[in-house]
C-alpha cells in the first residue's frame, strides 16, 4: 500500500486531478485532492457498481461536464481508485479548451490510461462512457422544477460523431449512413433555442453542416468549395418555414458532403493541383486563360496541363467548367438571375454556349432545372 500512496500521491500532483481510495465496502481509505476541492459526492459513488473485476476500467461522464474513471486492484484486499475531473480540477489545469464538453473527458481518458499503465504494464481497454444525469439534484439545490424530459435528456455520443465524421471524411456513403444513425440513436440533439422548436431545428442543422463542412475538407475537398456548398445549404435552412424531420434533412446534407468529398478524391493534394484548384475558385467568374494561369504561377502551360492531367485524369478546363456548373446550378436554385445574367457573372462568351454546357454535363437545360428546383 506505501508504494501505491506514493504513486498516487505523485500523479496527483502532475494532474491536478482529484484521487479517492475506497476499499469493498465503498469506505473511503485515503485521498489526495486540492484544499479547495470537494470530497468525491456520495451521489456518484452510489452509481458505482464495485470491486470492479481486476482489468476493466469504467468511465463516467456527467451533464454538467464532470467526469470520473474507476479503476480497481484485487490484489490481497481490493481497493478501488476514483479519478475526478471537477470543475474545480479543469481551473486547476489552466487549459481553456478544458471549459468545453467533452474535452476534459478526453484528457481524464488519457490520465487514466497512465496510471493504470503504472499500475499493472499495460493499457486498459476503455468502452464508451456510461452518463450520469445529475440535473435532478441541481435542480434540488436551486428549487428548480424539471419535468422527466429534462432529467433524462443526455447528448448524441461524441464518439460515434467521430466515427460518423470519419466516415464523411472518407466519401463512403455505405459507411456513412449506419454511422450517422448510430450517431442519431446515440442520444439527443439538445436545445440551442428555448421556446422556438423551428429556430432551434435550424440551429441545429445549421450546426450539422458546420462539422460536416470540416470533415468534407479533412476528406480533400476545396476549402473554398466546400465553404460555398455549406453557405448553400445554410440559405436553404434558413428559408425553410417548416422542419418536419431534423434527422431526414441532417442525412439529406451529410450525403451530399459525402457525394461532393467522393467527386474530389481522384484529386491529387500535392501543392501545385492545389495551387491550380485554388486558381480556379478565385477566378471562378472570368473564362478559363490557361497562359494567364500559367505566368502568375509561375510554370509553364504545359506542365501545368500534364501535371494536372496525370493526377486528376480530367484537364484543367474540364475541372473549371465542372466547377462552374455548380455554381449555375446554385445560381438556378437560390437567385432570380436570368441565365444570359448568369452566363455574364461566369465569364461565357454568350448564353448558348452555357446552356450547351450545362445540358452535356446534367442532360437538361438550365431552364427546366430552374422550374424543378429554384426555391
């Protein structure tokens, strides 16, 4: 026990972290904590079903983002280790990411692999975290009135969003959808808007799209590209004046991510296809000048061809004019523009020839994608 009170005596001192010993019968043996921090709450230890069996480790998370991990060790009398991250234990730290959910978790995560690596020459295998609602008795102190709903309310897993992000990252739709559904079924989506359930849906899906925003760009996908398809669907959210399903419509702009990061793998990321792509966007609105492109990057016109060919398979007027159908085809959808007005803006030489364009690469006309789609 003397080596293991040092031990724990130590990490408390690097972590910061709060360390509570207890033996079988849930009394508390020894402990090392801060002056100012509270004694581990009785609330949570009724919660903890121990010994644990020697080898599993169990985390906690609370909604009032608190977290503790339990560790046990059998050998001669069993003694159980609790390691709490409080409010007062993320102060401590000084690390301002700290303050946000899940962020002191990830970092007890990590705290506690350490130490049970101290203790036993491996690495634990730690499952999902179990949730702890401990609305009800902050509700107690503040004599507030809670209705179940929102005792019971915890948040989707932040884990699974991972996966589901991951799988967005990659641009596999198969992978994707039983993630994002794992990821829905994980919990709730919260309330950003009390009082209001349409403004709340938009926030939420508004906030959908920001993540899958990130991960389309961690997939390959343009940053400029992917900031105009989220501005996009951002402005149809908001012209939105019903919202029936969040989860139908947050699938709905999660696989058009996914499709638009699959449409761009073939790609090349070396620095000159970027640097070729980002030309592209900035002169998004003038007609393709190759010569041009050439000089102000600084190689020559057919390199620049060759290379851009062998890495994407497509040459680089084929690439823009891929891009500019994206952009009528939000023109079409979310402006009143005419399409001589359009042709104009993307620097066509004359309507006709946008319009043969576009019916090569969607098989329609302009007009008649407007009458389909144009909100």
């Amino acid at each position: 026990m003397g080596k293991l009170t040092t031990l724990l005596k130590e990490f408390h001192l690097a972590s910061n972290i709060s360390i509570f010993i207890y033996d079988q019968h849930k009394k508390l043996v020894n402990q090392f904590k801060q002056t100012v921090s509270p004694n581990f709450p009785e609330k949570f230890l009724a919660k903890i079903d121990f010994p644990l069996p020697e080898g599993v480790v169990k985390i906690f998370n609370t909604s009032h983002n608190e977290c503790f991990s339990v560790i046990t060790i059998t050998k001669n009398s069993p003694k159980t280790i609790i390691l709490w991250c409080n409010i007062q234990t993320i102060a401590a730290l000084g690390y301002f990411r700290d303050s946000f959910p899940s962020i002191s978790l990830e970092r007890l995560v990590s705290y506690t692999k350490i130490l049970y690596f101290s203790l036993f020459q491996k690495l634990p295998v730690i499952k999902q975290p179990d949730f702890i609602s401990d609305l009800s008795f902050t509700a107690e102190e503040k004599a507030e009135k809670l209705n179940d709903d929102d005792i019971n309310l915890y948040h989707n897993s932040y884990y699974k969003e991972k996966l589901m992000l991951q799988a967005l990252e990659k641009g596999i739709l198969v992978e994707f959808r039983p993630r994002l559904a794992d990821f829905i079924n994980s919990g709730n989506f919260g309330k950003m808007a009390i009082g209001n359930e349409l403004r709340n849906s938009k926030n939420l899906l508004i906030a959908a799209t920001t993540l899958f925003t990130r991960a389309a760009i961690k997939g390959g996908m343009h940053p400029e590209s992917a900031y105009q398809l989220s501005d996009r669907c951002v402005q149809r959210i908001e012209r939105l004046r019903k919202i029936d399903s969040i989860v139908d419509l947050t699938q709905e702009i999660g696989e058009i991510f996914v499709k638009r990061v699959r449409a761009t793998q073939n790609f090349s990321n070396s620095s000159l296809i970027f640097l070729i792509q980002d030309y592209i966007f900035k002169h998004l609105t003038e007609p393709v000048d190759l010569t041009l492109m050439a000089n102000q990057l600084g190689y020559s016109k057919n390199y620049l061809c060759r290379s851009f060919k062998q890495a994407t398979k497509q040459t680089i007027v084929e690439y823009a004019n891929e891009q500019k159908i994206r952009e009528i085809q939000s023109q079409l959808v979310f402006s009143n523009k005419t399409v001589t007005e359009i042709a104009n803006m993307l620097g066509f030489y004359d309507q006709s020839y946008l319009t043969k364009l576009f019916k090569k690469y969607l098989n329609t006309t302009p007009t008649q994608f407007r009458k389909k789609y144009h909100l």
